[in-house]
C-alpha cells in the first residue's frame, strides 16, 4: 500500500464523502477493496449491540489511578495524592495517562469478538446483506428434539386414529350412576344370603360393566341426571373457585394436597 | 373367544374375590385373634383421646386430578395427646414435593391440626354402625409397627366400589398405628404410619390444640341451636346410605360469619354439611365462574333460556372427595365428602 493509498484511506474514515478520496477509490482496485470490506464492517458493528463497560472497570481503573497517584506523588510530602491534585498532575503531565490505563486495562477479562463478525468480514454472501439473517444466522442452532420425528411419523401413519384419540381425551369423564351401585345390591340382598348374593353379583356387575361401556362408546356424551334439582350445577376445576369456608373443609379432607395442576414456579422439589 | 376374554376375566376376579372370608364386624370370639385384643373395640374407639403419646408418623396422599394428573404428598409429623383430650400436631418436614412449598405447607398443615386429627385420621366413631356398614376381611395378622406389637385388620366398606382400609391397632392401648385407605382398584388413597412413638413422654413444651373458628358444639334437638346461631339450623331430609348424624356445631368463617355444621358418619368416614341462612347483601359466595373453566349442566331445558335465573350449585371434585356449595331458596349450603356427587346435590335439594 503507497503512501497515498494510506492518506485516502484515512480521509475515508474520517470523512465517507471525501470526493477527491471517492476518486482515488475508481482508481485503485485495491483500495476499492478495502473500502468495501471497512463498509460492511461499519455496518456490521453498528447492527451490534453495545454492551456496557464491565462493573470491575471502575475499581480498576482506581487502583491503577491510586498507585500511579502513589508514584507521581514522591514528591509530595505525604506520599499520597488526594483526586483533585492527581487531576491536576494529569492535566499537566497527560503522559501520564498511559501507566494509568495501561494498568486498568490489563486487569480487564478479554472480550473476545462474536464470531458473527469474522464470518461477516469473511462471508461475502448477499444474505449477509440483510441485517436480520446476518443475526439469525449468528445463533446457535438447537436440533429437533428425535422424539418430535416419531409423533409426527406416527401421526402421518395413522391420521384419524390420533386425531379420535385425541378428541377423547378431551371428553368430560362420566361418573357411574351412584343407582348402579347401591339398588341392585340393596335389593338383591333383601332376598338372599350373603354368599348367594355373591353367585349373583358377579354376572350382574359384569353386565353392569357392559352397560356402562356401551353407554359410554355408543351413545355418545350423555348429559347427568339432573333434571331433579331445584337449581342448575355448575362444575369448576379450581378450589379457587370455592368458598374459603368449603376450601378450608376441602383441604382438611384432602390432607392438604395440591388440587389444581401444577404451574412451572409452584412446588418445591426435595 | 377373544372378545369373551374380558367377561372371563371379570368373572375369575369376582370368583377369587369371593375367596377371602369376610366377615361382619364383630372380632371378639373369632379364632386366631389375640386374647388381649379381644372385645377391645372400646378401647379402641377411646384410645386418641385417652391414651397419653407422642410419636412421629409419616402421612403419605394421593389426589387424582381431573386433568388425570395424581397428586403425590409424602411428610412427617409429630402427634403428641396427653390422654384427657387434649393433643396437637406438629408437621415436621415434607418427603415429597409439596404445595405451595415447604415452609408455607408445613404452617399449613399445623393449622389443620383440629381437622386432622378428629376427622382425617381414620377413627372408629360409632360402632354400631361401623358394623353396620363395614365387614373385616379373615381375622387379621399380628405385625410389627414403629416397635410395638399390633394387629393388623383389613375391613370393607359393604358397598360396591367401596373403599378399604388395612388398619394395625396397638395391642396394648388400642391406638391405630398404621392404616391405609385404598380404592376399589386397590389404589393407596391415603396412608398413615407411626414410625416412633413414646407412651410416657414429656408433653410440657406441647402447645395443644385450641379450635380457632369459635366451635360450639351443641345437641341439635335441644333446641340449643338457635340461641347459638342466631338462625334456625337446618338439615338435609335425604342423605347418602349408611351416614347418620354424628355430630353438630356453630363454627364462624373468616368473614365472622356464623354457620351451622352437621358432620355425618358412617362409623368411620365423615361428611359434612355447613348451613347458614343469608343475610341480604352481606355476603355472597363466589359463584361466579370463568366458561373456560367450567361447565354447566343444565337442570332442566328452561333453566338457561327462562327469564328468571335459577340458583346454582357450584360442584368440585378433588379425587374421591366432592364437594358442592351453593345458594338455594336463599340458604347458603356447603357439602363435603368422600360420596358420590349426586349424593351432595341431593342433600342440598332437600334442605328446606
């Protein structure tokens, strides 16, 4: 690089519009070159964001500043320079600066560059062009956890079993009317001995059973027995949503466990 | 075949069920039971509240949840009696995850301390009818609890789908030192095991337990009621088979307000109704519900479409405990327990 070439170079950074400069880049291929790679770079750098100084930089830079007050201050009869007075010396003596800084930036952990920079400078590709795709790219990459290929490969396997699957999981479950479980029994044991309420039980209940499912697949959702009541029921999914008095029975009779599904801060894990 | 082989094996369960001897409540007499345990149900029915201890014991829940999700709760707590009534509970640490968290369950469940051990903790509070409703499977087992000797029953609820409960007596003093509630399917519902206890201990740092909600209790035919509540107590014509009234009370919630308690039994396990008439415009149970997180059934066809808004009743369940609140005719009702939901709305139905 010529002398000339360097001046150019320096006008450029400190001034984009120099023309004479802008001339001398036509000129020389280059320079040209250089000019490019410094534009993406401002560019670049400018799309960063700026992180803020390092909270030890200020105790360092007073340590620094204190032994350096410490020896320029020999001369001081105490030995020791308050901050004005250093501030003074400075302003009379910059060189002085140097071991100051020297110092302080020496007790600074190295950042080190992202590595998005040296492919921006290295990578001339158009997508680097764009702002955004030069930040995603910068990322790092998470693999797709393996397990989502099986479910979305089973999923294709077999469309409309998971999706019935999955509108049954959503079906309100039914109790078993409490009449199944007390008449026939009542009744049945009014007439005959514990032991031949057994033989009869048993059938019954397994016919019990049958109903119930077919009652349960066959029929569809079937709406409670509730035409009785004076008054409309209505089922919450959250104690919340009880009295204080009915949740402080409720918690007695569930020995105090969670009743309502779990939220990522409750629990406390042993 | 295939498709007779659920039947078949529904058929073979029963078969086997009906196996085991069961028999009605009633030990003293039957063979193989111990001497000293013999016409000792007294005593056992006595024995929290006469019998001086201190023993820590671990509790262990599970809650299934509606959205299929089973609550697991596991922790160690501290019982202490000195034999004339009087006791307290003091929780120790949690063994599994817990609600909200440690410290705040622990406060928690000290506060319960009343509720627990009068009504959680499986007692046998009438004992005709304890005989009436439950049957004891085979004579028991003699087994070996936090170093005492104890006897070991399981008895079944005479209902179908029914629970189970195994409980070990000590032979000496009758007190239960394990039980296990266990469903239908033989799911552990709730557990309850003495891992050491002391029967002469040193209860002088006991703070024992003072009822914080103003508990009077009172006979409900006396007529006593009244001058308590400062309303007229009222209580369900239906109630689920087996309960009978066991108890009744004035307690006060956390607004002041005066209700009127019913706790029902059926020898073992409590239900309980909670009344009170409401005053206008004083307070208001929060029946308001989000859609999203509930669903109304209708009580009849021309309950959402008619001009009038009917009352509601507002029904929770949390495992096999219901529990159903509501204003109805302007009477403010509560009810709670392990039976059937239809069982709850038809108590409230019938409170008039």
């Amino acid at each position: 690089m010529s002398p000339p070439c360097n001046d150019h170079r320096e006008r450029l950074l400190a001034d984009h519009e120099c023309s004479s400069s802008e001339k001398h880049l036509g000129e020389c291929g280059e320079c040209r070159a250089w000019w490019v790679k410094t534009e993406r770079l401002t560019k670049a750098l400018s799309g960063l964001s700026r992180l803020d100084a390092p909270v030890e930089l200020a105790a360092a830079v007073q340590r620094s500043v204190s032994s350096a007050g410490l020896r320029i201050g020999e001369s001081v009869d105490d030995g020791e320079l308050s901050g004005d007075q250093l501030a003074q010396r400075l302003d009379s003596d910059p060189s002085s600066l140097h071991p100051i800084f020297e110092g302080a930036f020496r007790n600074l952990s190295r950042l080190h560059a992202p590595e998005i920079l040296d492919d921006l400078v290295l990578d001339p590709s158009p997508l680097r062009d764009s702002r955004t795709a030069t930040l995603l790219s910068g990322l790092s990459r998470i693999p797709v956890p393996q397990v989502l290929d099986r479910l979305v490969g089973e999923e294709l396997e077999s469309p409309a079993r998971h999706r019935v699957e999955r509108f049954i999981g959503d079906l309100e479950r039914e109790n078993v009317p409490y009449a199944l479980d007390e008449n026939p029994v009542r009744s049945i044991a009014s007439r005959f001995g514990r032991s031949n309420r057994r033989m009869l039980v048993a059938p019954l209940t397994a016919i019990a059973a049958g109903l119930i499912l077919w009652a349960s697949f066959g029929g569809g959702t079937r709406v409670p027995e509730t035409t009785e009541y004076s008054f409309d029921v209505v089922r919450v999914h959250s104690p919340d949503q009880l009295s204080p008095l009915a949740n402080s029975f409720l918690s007695g009779m569930t020995g105090g466990s969670r009743l309502q599904p779990k939220t990522d801060r409750e629990g406390s894990p042993r | 075949m295939r498709a007779l082989r659920p039947l078949a094996m529904l058929l073979l369960g029963f078969a086997l069920s009906a196996c085991g001897v069961e028999q009605p409540i009633g030990l003293p007499g039957t063979p193989g039971v111990p001497a000293a345990f013999q016409g000792e149900w007294d005593q056992i029915q006595l024995a929290p509240w006469n019998t001086r201890f201190q023993g820590d014991r671990r509790v262990s829940i599970a809650v299934d949840l509606d959205n299929g999700e089973q609550v697991q709760t596991q922790y160690m707590e501290r019982v202490s009696s000195d034999g004339t009534g009087r006791f307290n509970i003091l929780p120790l640490y949690a063994e599994s995850q817990v609600f909200p968290d440690e410290p705040t369950f622990l406060t928690l469940q000290g506060r319960r301390e009343g509720f627990f051990y009068r009504y959680r903790d499986f007692r046998i509070r009438d004992l005709s009818l304890f005989r009436e409703n439950y049957r004891h499977l085979g004579a028991g087992s003699r087994v070996e609890v936090a170093g005492r000797t104890a006897w070991e029953v399981t008895f079944l609820r005479n209902t179908p789908r029914g629970r189970t409960y195994v409980v070990a007596f000590d032979l000496v003093t009758g007190l239960v030192l394990r039980c296990k509630e266990l469903d239908a399917r033989g799911n552990l519902l709730s557990g309850l095991e003495y891992t050491s206890i002391d029967f002469d201990p040193e209860l002088s740092g006991v703070a024992f337990f003072v009822p914080g909600n103003d508990e009077q209790r009172f006979e409900f035919d006396g007529g006593e009621g009244e001058e308590v509540l400062g309303f007229t107590p009222r209580l369900p014509e239906s109630i689920p088979a087996g309960f009978v009234l066991h108890e009744t009370a004035s307690v006060t919630d956390g607004m002041g307000l005066r209700w009127f308690k019913a706790g029902y039994t059926d020898g073992a396990e409590m239900l309980f109704f909670l009344y009170r008439e409401r005053t206008e415009g004083r307070y208001e149970l929060p029946l308001t519900v989000s859609p999203q997180s509930s669903s109304t059934q209708a009580a009849s066809t021309e309950s959402s479409a008619g001009p009038e808004r009917r009352d509601e009743v507002v029904l929770f369940r949390a495992g096999t405990v219901h529990a159903a609140q509501g204003t109805v005719r302007g009477h403010d009702m509560i009810v709670i327990g392990e039976v059937p939901e239809h069982d709850l709305l038809q108590m409230i139905h019938t409170t008039k």
